[in-house]
C-alpha cells in the first residue's frame, strides 16, 4: 500500500474548526484516519462536529479557545497532549473581519475605525502566532511537524475594500516563510511551515458580501466570478486535497511556500 500521502494517526489541532472551510476539513482529515482536536469558539458547534465525525468512525475532540489568548491556547495545548500524547501538525484556521476594519463602497479611507482594524489584525495575524508558538514545542521536542497557516487572495493583491483583513493576510504568508526559515534552522528540518491561499469560497462570514438573499450575485461577487477562469466559487472540500498533501510525507520537502486552490482567480489579470 502507498503511504506517500497518508496522515494516519497522526494528531491534527485545528483552530477555527467550527467555520465551514474548518469543520470540511476536520471531517476529511478524520475520515483519513488523523485524530483531529478542534479548536473554536463555539461548544455547541464543537461538540455537533466531533460527534458526527465519532458517528462517522474518526477521532476527535473540541476544545472551547480565544486564539488572542496565550494562557487559553496553552490549557488547549495541555489538555490535548494529555489526551493524545503529541501534536503532530497545526492548521491556523481562525480568522476573521470586522465592518469597521474594511471601507464602504461609499466611503473613503479616513472612514477606517482604528479599533476594528487592531481586531481584525490580532484575531488573523496574532492569532495565528500564538497557536504556533505554543504547538510547535511539542513538534520540536518530538522532531517533527507541519504548520499549515491560513493566507488568503488579499495577501496577493490590494483588494478594495477589505484593508484590515488584506494587511493581516499579507503578514502571515510573509510570517510563514519567515517562520520555516527559522524552524529548519534552528530546530529541525521535519518541522515544515507552509501556508494555504484560498480563493473565494461561500462562507458564512462572506456570504452576504458576494450573494443576495435570493442566491444571486451581488456586484462584488460578479466580479469574482468574472475574475475566476473557472467560473464559479470554490467548494468547501476542495481545500482537502491541498491540505492533505501539506500534512502527508508526500511533501516532505515543502516548506515556506504558499499552495493556492482559486479556480484561477490569482493569474487574472484582464
């Protein structure tokens, strides 16, 4: 049997886990054999997720976490460890944005609320980084690991509208390569830090942004669909495959760089 793409058994923390993009996840990586521990601020949600993918054959268990918080993420860490034994791999999922972080179509850059820019920063970027600091101990005493943060199309390009959110994106692929640099060198070369670029997917975050009530497409969505050479928005478990492969021995020697799953949006340039 080829084992080359195989992440069974291994232990997956996943933040941001009751999202759509992360619960998707969560259940694919479950159902090929990973013990997913979830990560989110929802219990309800949480414990829905962990109980279908317990139906469905796979381990997991959620944790109730504030990404923002290094002393929450460090109890998450303890009680995962103390479950599971190790960390295997990270997926910084948790994100987010915030009205006051992005500009109106009617409005202007003096518009931008300070505070919800600072949020939008810190639940991306910081929230990334905290995550990462507390589980990767477990990889470098253990050796080994994958950290697979979460970019975006903003990172790539100045989005209109969405300014908080793009400067937070751009920072964390910058902060990934910066980050397998750093991990290789000092600790190990199987602790690999990737980063994963979404194209545009319905969630529920954005889904009042790109569609109407009605299903149809507001402005902003038809002009990603016009951007998109495949001609549609992506699906939630598309991402699976990408992410898979990121974990698995498959890409044993991929570090630092930025997978993109887009339909093609990121090469438009008519």
């Amino acid at each position: 049997m080829n084992e080359l793409f195989s992440i069974k058994d291994q232990v997956v923390v996943i933040t941001g886990g009751t999202g759509v993009l992360g619960c998707c996840i969560a259940e694919h990586l479950a159902k090929e054999g990973a013990k997913v521990a979830i990560l989110g601020r929802r219990k309800e949600e949480g414990d829905k997720i962990v109980a279908d993918i317990r139906k469905a054959g796979g381990e997991a268990s959620f944790y109730v976490t504030d990404v923002c918080s290094l002393e929450t993420v460090e109890q998450n860490c303890k009680d995962i460890l103390a479950r599971y034994g190790r960390v295997d791999a990270l997926l910084n999922a948790a994100g987010g944005n915030q009205p006051g972080a992005t500009i109106a179509p009617s409005g202007t850059f003096f518009d931008i609320d300070i505070e919800a820019f600072r949020k939008v920063v810190d639940l991306n970027l910081t929230g990334t980084l905290i995550p990462t600091q507390v589980f990767l101990r477990p990889m470098v005493e253990a050796g080994h690991g994958s950290i697979i943060n979460f970019s975006s199309m903003a990172a790539f390009r100045p989005m209109t509208r969405v300014m908080g959110y793009a400067a937070a994106k751009a920072a964390i692929s910058n902060m990934t390569a910066f980050l397998a640099n750093e991990i290789a060198t000092k600790f190990s070369p199987a602790i690999r830090v990737n980063a994963i670029a979404p194209g545009f997917f319905l969630t529920n975050q954005n889904r009042s942004l790109l569609t109407n009530p009605d299903g149809s497409l507001t402005q902003r969505g038809a002009d990603v669909i016009r951007q998109t050479p495949f001609k549609r928005f992506g699906k939630p478990e598309e991402l699976c495959g990408t992410i898979q492969y990121l974990l698995s021995p498959a890409s044993s020697f991929v570090t630092a760089t930025v997978a993109v799953v887009d339909g093609g949006f990121n090469s438009f340039a008519m």
